[in-house]
C-alpha cells in the first residue's frame, strides 16, 4: 500500500483542508492517506478551538485513514523543529511522499532552495545571531540575513509567506534524513493565511476562529456541513479561557521557577509578573508584554509554556520523537497499520496508559486544556476521561 | 497609656467577639485595644470569608483601637508557631496585658499548666515522637503523651478544648518571653466553638459560616448589624473559590517542587496528584486524601502553602517577625502608636510599598486570596487596588 503524509492543526477542518486532502490524493496517487495533527496546544501558541478527538472525526470523515499525534514537544515550537518531528512520524510510518499546501503551488522552488540555503548556512547562521543581538526578532533576523545574502541572486521562494515557510521546513527535514519522502505541495486556495475576510466557499482557519469568537457569523458556508456541526452548542477553546490559571501561576511562581521554564528568557520574568498583576484579560497582558524583540507567536509559545509549566530540562530531552500515539483509523488506515506495524522504529501507543512515562509532557498538556474554570463540568470530565481510558477512534 | 492585646480572625466578626473586646476592657482596665488579626490565610487552612479591610472595619466600629495584621508565616501554622507570632507582635507594641476567649475562664490553670508541661518536655517530646512514627496525627500523639505523663496527677486544664489549646500557647509563647505581658482569659460564652446550632445571640464563626454557605439563614441575631451589613450582597471566599486554581497548581506542579513546598510531607504527593484527578470539588479532593495520620486542619494548611506555592526555605526564614503591618486605627488608636512608635523594635508598615521584601508573602497571599477565577472583575480589582495603595483605615 502506497501513503502519504500530511501535517495538519484543523483548527477547525474547513474547505481548503478537504481540498489539500483530495489534491494530496490525486497527487500522490495514494491509497492511504496519514495525518500528523498537533493535540492540545498549537504551533502559534494557542489551544485549539475544539479537543483533539473532535478534530480527529473531522479528519476520518473527510477522507483521511489515519490520524496521530504531534506531540507537544514538537507542537508548540518554531517551525524547524516542529517540521522536524512531523516528517520524523510520517518517515517512521512508512510514508512514501508528502504534501502541504503554500502561497508557491510549486515543488521545484523549495526544493531549490533548501539547496541553496544549506550553501550559505554558516554565513546565514552568523548574521541571525548579529541581528538578534541587534534587539531583533528572529523572523525578522532572518529575513533580513536571507537578504543580504541572496542580494543578488535571489531565492526563488517568497519567504515571507507563512506557508511557504512550514513548506520550506518540511522539505528540510525530509532532506536531512536523505529525502525518504517524496515532496509535493498544493497552492493554497481563496483567502491567504491572515485574511479576515474570507471570501467564496473556502475561508482561513483563522478568519473562521474570529467568526466562532468575535463575529458571530454562521460557519456553515466555509466548512463541510458535518465538521460544522461539531462547533454548534460547544464548548470553544481559547486563551481567555485559560487566563485565570496563566494568571495565577505568573502570581505565584517563584522568580527562579519562572525562569527554569522552556523559552522564557532571561529578565522578561518580572515584566510578564507586572503585566499579569494589572491585566484582566489574556488580550490585555498579550498588549501589555509584547515588544519589538519578540514576535506575538514566540510571547504565545511562551505563554503555553508557563501555563503548562513546561521547563528547559524537559523539552531538551524530548528532542527525538520517542513514541507515536494513534488518534484514530478508517478501516483502510487500520488495514494499513497492520500491514507495517512490527516496522515502525518507535512504540505505536493506542491508550496513554500503554506508555505513560513517554507521554507524560502530552497527557499534562490535555489535563491543563481540560482545567479551564469555567468549562461546564460535564464536558470538563468527559475531556479528561476520554485523555485516560479511549482507544483510537474507529471509522 | 496602658494597652491591651487581643488575637482574632473575626471570620466574620460576631457578638461573641464583641463580648470579649468588652470583657478585655473591664478585666485589664486598659485604654487601648490592640488586635493581631490575621490576614487573608487563617490557622485552620481557610481563605477568610471576606477580606482584611472590612474585618479590620469591623473591629474598629466595635471597640478595637488598632488592628495590626498577623503575617502569612504565623497565621497559617499550628498553635504554637501562631501562638509566638501573635504574643512577640503584641509585646512590640508595649502592651502590658493579652486576653483570650477560652473553654476554662480562669487563668490559674493554664499558668500552671504551662510550667507543669515545661517540667516534663523532654520527656512529652520523646513520646509525641514515637506516637507518631506509629502513624497518629499530631494532635492526637500529645493527647496520648499528655495522658501517659499526668496519668496519676491530672493537668488542671482540659486540652482537648480547642480554645484552652490556644490559650496555653499563648500563655507559653508569654512565659518564654519572660511574661512580659499579663495574661487574662475570658470563659466563652453561648456555643462551643464547635457548634453548629447556635444558642441565644452567640453563635460561633463556625456556626456563622454554616449559615452563610450552607443553610442560608440570617445572620442578623448573631453579628452587630453594622458586621452583618457588610456580608449582604457580598462575594464571600471559601476553598471552593480556589478549588480551580489548586487543582491547576497540583495538576501542573514537578514532583519536586511539590514536594519542596512547606507542610508537605514525603510520599504524599501522588495521591494528592490522584485526588485532584478525580475530584471537582475541594470538599470531594478533601474527603479523598484525609486519612488517619493527617487532621483535616493540618491537610488545609497543606492546601493552602500549595495554592500560595509557598516553600519550606522561605518559611524558615520566616521564622521571626521581622515587621508589623498597620490595617487600621481609631483617633485613640493613633495617638497610642503616636506615643510609643520610636521604640517599636521592628519596623511599623503603613502601605506594602513600604517594605516590599518583608512583606512578600503577605502580598503574594493577597494576590492569590483575589485571584479566583469566578470573582466579578470589579470586586478582584478593589482587592488588589487596596493591597497595594491603600493606607490603614482610619476611624
């Protein structure tokens, strides 16, 4: 059997996701089609909207046979890494290509210069660390040392483009471990990443999150009718829901704690403390932290971290991906997994019991997404229930 | 001017109180009444039902002339820690007598008692110890140990009565000072402290706090109507406010920096982790992790050295008052600290800002005892505005 991996939030699943797993079909010519998605907490910082398993029915019903878990290690992280442990799992589940959507639609130019850049990666390397010292964000260093560098012959690859560099790091990392996967990508459709406005049938996740939370606006043109309904009458996830923990643990935590925690750097502890003391919304103490040198994404990860009291020591040694938590199998998917289970080089989890020490870090991140205060009980203790004792959902 | 020191709670302030501000008057023939009052933490691991500023109102409308706050390191401690924290503060501020509310009503007995047990410490240590090691909780270990020693020539003193308790620690924590002040007790009267019916127009503050939380009776027969006229329409604290946030903190927290936290003792900390699992409620969390070895009283200062993530290291450098904060004064009040402000010992506080360090736990007791998630935002902003700028009140 032939599969092929893509990496995924569905935060929530909408139109252009069912189109980059159709396209991913035809691309590839697969039978099977495995999904990498990130549990609890996101790549930019943020919980997702609705739980995991939600997400995973989405997934199955829409046409992919196997969903498994980004683990937090590598979901809350900068591109790079979080690129790294997602072509790790789907080179370890025997993926023969891969596919992402970008701004580019074409695989050539990536390809190209992720040649190119490990050319020039010392040089590159070396102006980053003079721009950050600079008081520099590190996209923004970035971009500025790619600049330089390619003045004159320019990258054929636009950069800037959020997409494009998810894409541009997927295909590093393939290329890393001596491109086991085939690449392929997908133009994205109708409205770029940051659009607001979403226009036509297929709207960003992000123009449909400020509907469900600031707009109001029905939901049911931009997403398949079926993941819609998962959204009516639900309990959504964000940050304000989780201020008064973040809150309480930036008011109580000891100063040396505080700077033990992944990402946080040196001196910013008694800033976020003096921002929490005055701020009654996440928004609030988000306006009140940020600065030149640090990007809204890289506070957000932050924030995870201090929520989930994540420290330094701990992600160090979640470097590698150690283990691969199934979400959930169509038939075909299980027939697939069958078929290469005693290859995969990692432990294939199917309950968190199976393994608790590998997930300890995941299954703290589900507790904490599960102990926002004002979540009804009911659905609190179904979150936490279902983290412990569900099998992989079935479809 | 000649003063006289009381220790409370006033969780809430009642006519049994009232009675004893009246009593203490009459039997030290004093000018001036100083309260030690705790703070937003009491002795039996509660949260106070309404914060330290309307209690210190209550006080002062009802005869105290200056309410001086007793800080997080005493008030949240068994007896004889609370007992030397209040009695060293009092006798900074010059006063010349202390009396207490108590089960017996003559002093005799307990300055007899006091000596009869100095007599037998070593020997009272030793066996409290081996009681113990043999699994019995604290209390319970001297009980026995009492009984054994003064088999054949009983203490003159009940103390298994929880008022006679804390009046011989006071009486201790006195003698041991050289009894600088003059020991005066008052036999408590209506309800046993115990009680949860209350009798005539003396209800205990536990039978009070019932009322208030569980029954939702009236509260006016049993407080001066002015106390009771600020717990209508009030936000009221209890653990349950907090249970949000403790079962965060326990559900996040490294196994060793729970186990670095003040009161806590090895071993228990998973099953303090299982607890919070399970339970939604800190009744229910409570009744999972009470067991023979550990009181209900010694489990909720646990909880709350937990909530406020209060370490062993920093108690122990606690151990001294090292300051005293003003709450509040009447116009006698402040001529009385007028008179005797230049030979205070330590430094006398009027605002937080003054004396950031040593107040560190107090305000961070504060924040916390502001932050629990359902508050109304404007109520939680008043608590922390006042922590910070307010002045004693003044009456």
């Amino acid at each position: 059997m032939n599969a092929a991996g893509i990496i995924v939030e569905y935060n929530p699943f909408h139109n252009g996701h069912l189109y980059h797993i159709n396209e991913t079909k035809r691309l590839s010519n697969a039978d099977v089609i495995i999904a990498v998605m990130s549990g609890s907490f996101l790549q930019r910082g943020e919980p997702a909207v609705i739980d995991k398993w939600t997400r995973t029915k989405m997934a199955l019903q829409h046409g992919v046979d196997v969903v498994v878990e980004l683990p937090y290690a590598f979901s809350t992280q900068k591109a790079a890494t979080f690129s790294a442990g997602a072509i790790d799992i789907l080179h370890h589940l025997k993926c023969q290509s891969f596919c992402f959507g970008s701004e580019n639609g074409q695989i050539e130019p990536f390809l190209r210069s992720v040649e190119r850049l490990a050319e020039k990666n010392e040089q590159l390397t070396a102006l980053v660390r003079l721009f950050m010292k600079e008081g520099m964000s590190y996209p923004s260093a970035q971009t500025k040392a790619r600049d330089a560098i390619f003045q004159k012959d320019p990258l054929p690859l636009d950069l800037s483009k959020p997409n494009n560099i998810l894409g541009f790091h997927y295909v590093q990392a393939n290329d890393t471990l001596g491109s086991p996967l085939m690449p392929l990508t997908v133009q994205r459709k109708g409205a770029g990443f940051h659009d607001v406005k979403a226009s036509g049938s297929i709207a960003s996740a992000t123009a449909i999150r400020k509907r469900l939370f600031l707009t109001n606006e029905a939901i049911d043109d931009v997403m398949p009718s079926s993941a819609a309904a998962y959204l009516k009458n639900r309990t959504l996830h964000s940050w304000e829901s989780y201020w008064p923990l973040l809150r309480y643990h930036l008011l109580s935590i000891h100063p040396e704690q505080l700077a033990s925690i992944y990402e946080v750097e040196e001196g910013i502890g008694p800033r976020l403390i003096q921002a929490a003391l005055k701020s009654d919304s996440f928004a609030a103490f988000m306006e009140r932290v940020k600065t030149k040198r640090y990007t809204w994404t890289r506070l957000q990860r932050m924030m995870v971290h201090i929520l989930t009291n994540t420290d330094k020591e701990t992600m160090q040694q979640a470097e590698r991906v150690s283990f691969i938590r199934l979400l959930g199998m169509t038939e075909n998917g299980r027939a697939y997994i069958r078929s290469i289970k005693k290859d995969i080089p990692v432990p294939l989890l199917s309950r968190t019991a199976s393994g608790s020490n590998l997930l300890a870090l995941d299954i703290k991140a589900a507790r904490i997404f599960a102990s926002a205060p004002n979540f009804p009980k009911d659905y609190a203790d179904s979150l936490f229930e279902q983290e412990y004792s569900a099998p992989p959902l079935l479809l």
